[in-house]
C-alpha cells in the first residue's frame, strides 16, 4: 500500500516495492520500498521502512533504520509506522533527517491514532425555567409543585410560556435568569398543582435561565494519505478523496472546551453558534395574558 501510495504522489520516479540495495561494506540490505529519481539534475536514492506494530515506534526502530539507511548512502529516508511513534522517536527522527511518517487509515474504526481537525460550538440553550404562582390568600403549608403538571382549565400553563420564548427568542441576548414575563390574571383563577389540589391565584411570574456552553469535539481525517509526525502535515495525491469522521449534532456528545490551551492547526476549523431547542410549540395552549 506504501509503494501505491508513493507511485502516486511522485509518478515521475521509480518506486519498487521490497528491493535489496548492496551496502559499503558488500552486504546485502533489503529495503520494504526503494524511490530512485532525480532532483535539479541530480540522483536521488530513497528508502522506505515499513513498521506494522501493535505499538509506537521507539528509539530501537529508529536507529536500526539510521544505520541501515547511511550504510547505502540513501539521500532520504522514511520510516513508515502503523501506530504512530514515540515522542523520543520523533526527536530522533529530526535530528537524523528521517520522516516519520503514517498512512491515514481509511477505516477510522482501525486506526491507532488520531489525526483530525477541532470542531467548536458556541450553543445557546434555555436551561431551566421557574414558575412562581401569586395566591389570593397564602397557602397554610407551602405549595410544592412540579412547573410542569400546573394546569388552568385543564391545560398545561408551561406550554404558553415556552411557546413565548420561542415567539422572542431573538430578543434574548444576555445570558443568566431572563426573559421575566409577569401576568396578572383579571379574575382569580384555580390553578392545579397536581391532581388533588387547586389553589386560587391571582396571577404568576415567569423566568428562565439562558445559558451559552462552549464545546469542542476532535473529528477524524482519513484518506489515502501520509501523516508526517515531526512536521504535523498530511500528504495527498492529486485528486484524492479526503474524508472526515460523522458529526453529531447531539451536543451531548461534545465535551467542554478551553481555546487557552489550543493552538490553531493551520487545517480546516469549524465554527458553529448554534440554538439548542429543549421544547416545541404546542397548539392550542391556554392564553394567559388575555385571563
């Protein structure tokens, strides 16, 4: 797959897989993929070594290859790994001139490491709402009551007020308890609490609490490709076909985010301000301000 990969994304030099090179000092060397081409006139020799580990690539690995690589005199090296590589690996990596490299796995469900792209939300939700009922005469022990099983006629009190936060939503702007609405009935009303008990009022506030989070989710990129570790860029062939992981819009599956530690990548970001909608509007709701 390496020597596919490479053929493609330099198609004017000669790439064979599984070559053996004879060294200085007369030996044999064999080599998992061997590039021989020219550059501003000159002769080049590559070497590709392939690493299919259940585990990072380490130092061992890294300076096997080094003398393997010198004693034939290559011009550049690379060090393929399926599951990435150590982070002394890469310094080594740099300070010998070898490109520590990784294919982009194109079954996400495979792949050892993760190489993608940060996706953030900016997510402006109603987080909870309070329902104060105001009695013509004080209840003897304090009404408890659940803000959505109280009922006028029968009819659920709640749905008028969300379906008023959904008529102004474009109104509330700042973020904490808002969105205040007070009514005053014209005549008293019997207001249920729960089944067994109704209670006279003469009118009733609301509030809700506005929240913005902000959220983060890491989203995958997979392709037919090369990840070089030490310069954190992808390469691709012409015309290839980059593909990212599914998003979900549930943003129950994205974690908080802090924008202090992380450092643009330079790739493709995405940005999203988005309104997360707890309730629908429901038809036909009793009309508390015309009570």
């Amino acid at each position: 797959m390496v020597t596919s990969l490479q053929k493609q994304i330099d198609p004017t030099s000669d790439v064979i897989h599984n070559e053996s090179i004879v060294d200085r000092l007369g030996h044999s060397r064999q080599f998992d993929v061997v590039i021989r081409g020219k550059f501003a006139g000159h002769q080049m020799l590559g070497v590709i070594e392939c690493k299919d580990l259940n585990r990072k690539v380490g130092n061992p690995e890294v300076d096997a290859f080094v003398t393997k690589a010198q004693d034939i005199n290559a011009n550049f090296k690379i060090l393929m790994s399926k599951s990435g590589f150590s982070k002394p690996a890469i310094e080594k990596c740099a300070h010998y001139g070898i490109q520590p490299l990784s294919l982009l796995n194109n079954d996400p469900i495979n792949r050892k490491f993760f190489i993608g792209t940060r996706w953030t939300a900016d997510v402006k939700q109603w987080k909870h709402i309070s329902v104060q009922l105001h009695f013509v005469e004080q209840p003897s022990v304090p009404a408890v009551f659940d803000v959505g099983e109280l009922r006028i006629n029968g009819k659920r009190v709640l749905d008028w007020y969300t379906n008023y936060l959904l008529d102004h939503e474009a109104e509330f702007t700042e973020f904490g308890w808002t969105a205040g609405v007070q009514i005053t009935f014209e005549t008293h009303q019997l207001v249920q609490t729960d089944p067994n008990t109704e209670l006279l009022c003469s009118g009733m506030s609301f509030c809700a609490e506005l929240v913005l989070e902000k959220l983060e989710r890491l989203v995958g990129i997979n392709g037919t490709g090369f990840f070089n570790w030490n310069t954190k860029e992808a390469t691709f062939p012409a015309g290839s076909t980059i593909m990212t992981d599914g998003v979900s819009m549930d943003f129950s599956q994205w974690v908080p985010r802090n924008d202090e530690k992380w450092k643009p990548s330079g790739f493709i970001e995405i940005h999203l301000c988005a309104t997360s909608l707890l309730f629908e509007r429901v038809e036909n709701v009793i009309g508390l301000d015309i009570l």
